[in-house]
C-alpha cells in the first residue's frame, strides 16, 4: 500500500466496530488487559491505518513508510487489532495476546512484531522517540515522511513528556504529529484528581506547539485533523482528541475502573452484543 | 604490552574524555550516519568538536536526560549511530528506565556516554561522583559495558562503538590521567590484555585504576612480587577466558575499578570465578559508601583506590594465603 485507499466514513465506522469485537475478544482470552483505553482509541486507529498513514502491511520496514508510535503501551490491543484488520498479520493470532510464545505481548515489542515500531509500556518516553525519528528524517532530509504520535492524557504526568515538548518545538518539528487519547481516566481515578491536567490546550500552546481540540470517536473529525495538522508548518502539532473510555460498550464508558481490568466472559457477551448492535439500534450479526 | 606502558610511564597526561571527543570527531568524518546529542555538557563531554564540526548531526536536548536518550532511541530506530552524553550521575544515573525500555529491550544501537565517572570527580562531591553505573548497565540485557584506561584507548573505544550494533555504555573520568597506551595498542570490545605479566598475583583493572595497578605492580616488583596486570575495557563482555587462565596460574586476584565494587567489575569477576575457577579474591573499589568533596589524589588515598594500597593490599593478601597454604 502506496498510500491511503479510499474508504468511506460508514466503510471506517464498519472497521472500528470489528476492531471493538476484536478487542473485546482478545482481551477476555488473555484474562487480562486494558479495556478501556483500546475501546475509546479505536476510531483513531482506524483512521491512521485505514487512513491517514503511508505504509505497507505485507512489507513492515517499507523504507518510504511513515512512522506510528504508540507511547501508552498498554493500549496495544487496539493497535494489534487493527493492525490484523489492515493486513499484518492473520486475525487468528489476536487470541495468543498476552500467551507464552505469543508475538504480541503484552506490551508491544518492536523485536517481536514486524510493524511495531517501539517497545513502550513504561509511560511518557514515546513522544522523545518520536521527536529523535522525527530529527532522523530531517537530516535525511526526507520530507515526505511524517512520525505520528498517539499518547495518552494520564502519562502527561511524567516529565519525560514534557522534556519532548520543549524539544520538538525548539527544533519545529513539523513532521511530528502526536494526539492525546484525552479520556480524562488513568488507574488511581479521574485525571483531574489524579493530578490535574487542565488546561492542556494552553499548556500545550505555552510549549510552542500548535493544539487542536477534536472529538476522537468521530472517525472523520480526526481524519480531517491530521490533514490540517500536516498543513502547520514550523510547528509541531498536539491534537487533543476526547474520546470516552470504553467506547462503544456502556458499562465500560466513562468508569475509571475499567482502565486496567479486562471482561469476564459474562460481560464479554454483554459487550460483543452491544458493539455488533451499535447500542442495539440494529440487529446484530447473528441474531 | 610492558614496553607500551613503560615507554611513555607517568609523564603525559590527559582526561580520558578528550580521547572520546577526537574518536567521536573522527567517527563522524568516517560514518554518516554517526550523529550526536548532548545534555547540557558539550564541552564537558567533549562532544563540541563534533558539534561544530557537524551542526546539522548534533542535537542539544538541554538539561533533560530522559529526553537525552530516548531522542538517542529513535534517532537509531531510523538508522543513526547516536553517541549521547552526559555527566554519568545523571546519565545513567537518572535515566536508566528509559535505558531499559528503549535502548537494551528496544536493541537500539545508542552510544550512551557517561563522563565524570568516578571518584576522581574530586571537589564536585558525592552527588556528581557516580560509582553505580557499571553495576547499573552491566545488569542490562543486550548492554555492552566500557572503561578505557587513557585518552589514546577512549578515541578507539569510540570508533569501535560506531561500528558495534548494539547498545554501549562508555563510562570516562574527569581529570587528567596518564597516557598509558599507545596507537599501536590493541583495542577490541569484549577483550582484555595482559598488561604486564606476572606470575604470583593477577590485578584485573579497569578504567583509571589501571594506572593504579600498574604503579603498584611496580612497586611490588621491588620486593620481587610479580604481579600480572590485565586491564579490562570491556566489563560487559567479559573476557573470561583470559581472566580465568590468569586465575589458574596465580591463584589469587584482585580486582580494581574507581566504582561500587558490588556490580561492578569486582562483582563481576567473583560472579565468574565463583563459577568457572574458584580462586581466592580481594575487591578493591568503593565499599558501600558514597565519596565527598576533595582532590583526587586525596581521594584514592582516602578510599584506598591508589597504587600503595593496592600494593598492601596484595602483600596482606599473600601474607594469608601462603598462610593457609601452610594450613596455619
């Protein structure tokens, strides 16, 4: 794949429903994992890979390719997901997440998975590797590949993080793109109780970064934020995408507890139902 | 390897870190795909000569060693040789997570380069006298480990590390130390060299100390004790088997390094004859215990790091071990 195939917003909203299915599934075989996170990304996945994003399932170290990284490992799920839906690797393999032998840990691992292009779990040091990929292609002088960032609202609590923002905006990096998975939860609970994040946007700016605020589970608001975000030059860009935490499934959304616990199989049921019926406003699959 | 050190014997002297910035220098003129990135430290690290040499392949990440190597990961992931540098305290002292999970587990080949290593920082104090970086990079999977004695071995250790694939520590000291090596010595990572051979005794050294173990090689030779010196560049790998042969001949050994002894080299070395040869041995470095401010010398005097206790220390060694030769 040369570049983006053209799939329509309803095709792209078809694709996130499977990759909630998937995730849903994955994570009640592996008996644990994170939900809520992957849920609430799965449209911004969808849209990078479907999308936005230059690259080659069955040539992984394409050299043209553009470069996705994911700093909150432990959202990996959603992108394993993904990445077997847009052709990586069988669909069949999303069971072994989490197994003994299994190329997708769980947290990723770029040894193990062609395709991934960091390991990460530990928080807050995806967007300084993107800010060193993103001073490689500079001093190659390859300007047209760009390094997408995703990263979560919760490790904006690590000073890493930040040490990467004063970085990125000295050198303008314009070839970075990082959006925030802002669903306002990390473990201990609300991010505004946790340790305030507030005001991101201005934060964000203050660093010399140029912000956009959109709503993450709306495929094309985001699909429509990184073709603008490729437009800003002399900056880098922070998109700051809200998305709700279990998306799609309601007894995960919005429920901080859900950040780090995966279903049993009796809410699994209870959750795959109610994505393949999108809220049961239609009939499900195999009803 | 006797005559290289006894041709130039205590007379020149250099930091060890200005051989890295030539090497450094060098590597860039070789390789292009050599870049640099610095905290803050430039000069200090002896990165400017690459920096002015190459503004457009050198990046200054500000006083932000977490952001020092991770930027040094993904420099590598898009096929850069990134040598990083910083004081050792606070690279690696404070990054070593970042280390781990982007560097070693990433296997990303990022040159992470400690100076001021060491109790011979002097006056700077305990804070800046890093003594836990060999323990805290040996125990890292993938991570190569480095000492170079002088400044002639640093500048070959570092165009070695441009060529090695892997992730490499290189740790380097402040103050001017002899020149103990010359061109023509050889320098391969994963080896050490015998240094000065001998029969009774075996002093695996490392870094500065190997000056030290020398000098008292010498003057234990006076009192006609023939002490073999091996100095080792490479802690991580070691060079076991040139360890273990020496071992089995003197049957006693001491090890040396300006560093907590535990996890360092001494750790090292027990950890390997504990297994392989078990041999009588002495650990001399930092005993658990941090370093203050005061001048070098002062301080190896203090902490029994210089040549004369090094020389005690192997007349007591072999006092008790002929002792309990003799069943007494």
């Amino acid at each position: 794949m040369a570049g983006p195939k053209d799939y329509s917003i309803e095709e792209l909203s078809g694709i996130a429903a499977q990759i909630r299915v998937d995730i849903i599934k994955m994570l009640e075989e592996a008996g644990s994992g994170h939900s809520a996170g992957p849920l609430g990304l799965a449209d911004i996945f969808t849209a990078l890979y479907f999308n936005i994003l230059k690259h080659d399932p069955k040539n992984p170290d394409w050299p043209q390719r553009d470069i996705l990284i994911l700093s909150n490992g432990h959202c990996v799920p959603v992108r394993y997901a993904t990445m077997a839906h847009v052709g990586y690797f069988p669909i069949s393999e999303l069971k072994t997440l989490r197994k003994f032998g299994s190329r997708l840990q769980g947290h990723p691992e770029r040894l193990r998975l062609p395709g991934m292009e960091t390991t990460s779990g530990p928080l807050g040091s995806g967007l300084s590797q993107a800010c060193g990929m993103a001073l490689a292609l500079r001093m190659d002088s390859a300007d047209h590949r760009w390094v997408y960032v995703v990263m979560s609202d919760g490790e904006q609590d690590e000073g890493n993080t930040w040490e990467a923002a004063m970085l990125a905006s000295k050198y303008k990096l314009s070839n970075l793109i990082a959006i925030t998975d802002r669903n306002n939860i990390q473990i201990d609970g609300p991010t505004e109780t946790v340790m305030p994040l507030e005001d991101l946007h201005a934060k964000w700016e203050a660093f010399g970064w140029y912000v956009m605020e959109i709503d993450g589970n709306d495929i094309e608001a985001v699909i429509e934020a990184y073709h603008m975000a490729k437009a800003i030059v002399n900056q880098p860009v922070m998109i700051l995408a809200r998305t709700i935490p279990g998306k799609g499934v309601d007894f995960m959304e919005y429920d901080f507890h859900w950040h780090g616990k995966p279903p049993s199989h009796a809410e699994a049921k209870i959750a795959l139902h109610e994505i393949r019926t999108l809220g049961g406003k239609i009939k499900g699959e195999h009803q | 390897m006797t005559d290289i050190y006894l041709a130039h014997g205590k007379s020149v002297l250099e930091p060890i870190r200005k051989g890295f910035g030539r090497g450094l220098l060098e590597a860039g003129q070789r390789y292009d795909n050599v870049v640099a990135a610095c905290a803050d430290l430039t000069e200090s690290t002896q990165m400017h000569m690459f920096a002015e040499a190459f503004p457009d392949r050198f990046v200054e990440v500000g006083v932000a060693e977490q952001n020092l190597v991770t930027v040094g990961a993904g420099l590598a992931a898009m096929g850069k040789i990134p040598f990083v540098s910083s004081y050792a305290a606070f690279s690696p002292g404070r990054n070593w997570e970042q280390i781990r999970t982007t560097i070693c587990l990433n296997d990303q080949p990022v040159k992470v380069i400690g100076s001021h290593a060491g109790i011979s920082v002097g006056p700077d104090g305990a804070t800046h006298q890093m003594l836990e970086d060999i323990a805290l990079m040996r125990s890292l999977p993938n991570m190569v480990v480095l000492a170079p004695c002088d400044s002639i071995e640093a500048a070959k250790a570092t165009l070695a590390m441009a060529k090695d694939k892997r992730p490499n520590y290189m740790r380097l000291a402040r103050e001017a130390t002899p020149i103990i090596t010359t061109a023509q010595t050889p320098f391969e990572i994963g080896k050490a060299y015998v240094f000065r051979p001998g029969e009774e005794v075996t002093i695996v050294a490392t870094g500065t100390m190997t000056y030290q173990a020398l000098e008292a090689a010498k003057i234990l030779a006076k009192d006609r004790i023939e002490v073999e010196v091996i100095h080792a560049p490479t802690i991580k790998p070691l060079d076991e088997s040139l360890i273990i042969k020496s071992a089995k001949k003197t049957g006693l050994v001491l090890t040396a390094e300006e560093g907590q002894i535990a996890g360092g080299l001494g750790g090292a070395v027990a950890e390997l004859l504990s297994e392989h040869q078990p041999t009588r041995l002495f650990r001399i470095g930092m005993k658990d215990r941090f370093g203050e401010s005061g001048e070098p010398d002062e301080l190896l005097k203090h902490f029994g790091l210089d040549a004369d206790h090094i020389a005690m220390s192997v007349h007591h060694l072999l006092m008790t071990h002929r002792k309990a030769d003799r069943g007494e």
